[in-house]
C-alpha cells in the first residue's frame, strides 16, 4: 500500500494529467503500474536528510523486488513489482 500511494503521489504532484493505477496479481508476484501522460522520467532524489519530500522513489526501491519506468507513445509507465512468499 504505501509503494502505491508514493507512485499516486508522484502521478499527482508532477504528471499534471490523468492516470491510471493497474494492478495484476500472479500466483509469485503482484504488479502495480501507474501510467500517465507525461513523458518525463521521475528521479531519485540523493536521500538527504534535510529535503522535505522528494523520498518517494527512494522508498520504493527499498520495498519492491524490481521497479522501473517505461515511456510509451502516450507518456509513461511506473512499476513495482513484488514477489510473494509462493514464489519463495
């Protein structure tokens, strides 16, 4: 839950556009995708102590097995992935 409220957040702040929040769930693995209409590439932010806000994606490389972003035609795609304990 907070991986998708860190992705939603991010989607709110910067995308400036609608989004869609997809989620699939696989006997080993669930998936979250965020895609929107803004081409741009998020960042991690260096992790400084001191900057308010900004740790979003710092959070979600902690907690995912695997994330990343792909860019489609129509902006862009955000995902995290998670292995469940069936694929243990």
């Amino acid at each position: 839950v907070l991986v998708v409220s860190e992705l939603t957040t991010n989607a709110v702040i910067h995308a400036h556009s609608p989004f869609v929040v997809r989620v699939e769930v696989a006997i080993d693995s669930v998936r979250v995708e965020i895609s929107d209409e803004n081409c741009e590439r998020p960042t991690m932010s260096d992790g400084a102590q001191s900057s308010l806000g900004g740790h979003g994606l710092l959070i979600v490389d902690r907690l995912a097995s695997e994330w990343g972003v792909v860019t489609t035609p129509a902006g862009k795609v955000v995902f995290a992935e998670f292995q469940t304990s069936a694929a243990q």
